[in-house]
C-alpha cells in the first residue's frame, strides 16, 4: 500500500467529453393510420488519460483501455413504429479507441423489436446484435 508521500498530487487528470445528438420525428402513411419514422445520429468523444497504470501504486502496468486516452463512438440508426405499441429499431454503432500504434474499431448492428400489452402495462422486448469480430 502506498504511503500518503508517495501518491502524486501535481497530475492532470482531467476527463474530457463531448456528446453530439440529433434526431427527428416524423409520420408517414394515411392520416387515420401514421407510421412514425425517427432517424437519429450520436457522436461521442471522450478524453480520459490513464492515471493510473504503474503495479506499485495499484495499477495495471498498462495505462487503461486506451493509452492515448482517446476514445470515439458514433451511432447511426432508426426506429419505425407502424402503431404506437410497437417499435422496430436498427442501429449502426462503431467504436473507435487509440492504443497508441493503432487505432481499434469494432463496429456492430442492433435489430430489435419492443411491444407493449396496453391493458396490463408490461412490456416485451427483444434485441439482435451482430456477432463479435474475432
């Protein structure tokens, strides 16, 4: 454990985000029966430089997920609901993370559908993903 003299007070640990979203909603079909279409976008950008990482101050010996402190997520998707009680949604995400030499991304797709029972309030829901990059 260390000692009060050897934890670093003068770091900068300063945690930057930036988070961008947009989206709109509007209806399609007959004016009895609309369909409402909301496309929407998200951007994430995160800065967080590893405090942490040397083994004699309770670190890793690696400087967290990314040593660079640089990470970016991007979302691009839609969701569809033909009546109110039913939604379909698909979604694009990509991740991006700088390791230093080099910058990993790991995009993946989201299905799902969500339906609600009106009389008794509960929901079902039900998410497909696409498989894992290997």
């Amino acid at each position: 454990m260390p000692t009060a003299d050897q934890v670093m007070v003068g770091a900068d640990y300063t945690y930057r985000t930036l988070d961008v979203r947009a989206a709109y909603t509007f209806e399609a079909g007959s004016e009895n029966d609309p369909v409402e279409i909301t496309p929407y976008a998200n951007f994430e950008y995160i800065h967080n430089l590893e405090s942490i990482s040397d083994t004699d101050y309770g670190g890793d010996g690696e400087a967290g997920e990314s040593p660079q402190g640089l990470a970016m997520h991007a979302r691009l998707g839609v969701v569809i609901k033909p009546v109110p009680v039913v939604a379909f949604k698909a979604e694009g995400t990509c991740a991006l993370v700088d390791y230093g030499r080099e910058v990993a991304w790991n995009p993946e797709l989201f299905l799902s559908l969500t339906a609600q029972r009106v009389a008794a309030g509960s929901w079902l829901s039900t998410t497909f993903m696409s498989p894992p990059k290997s």
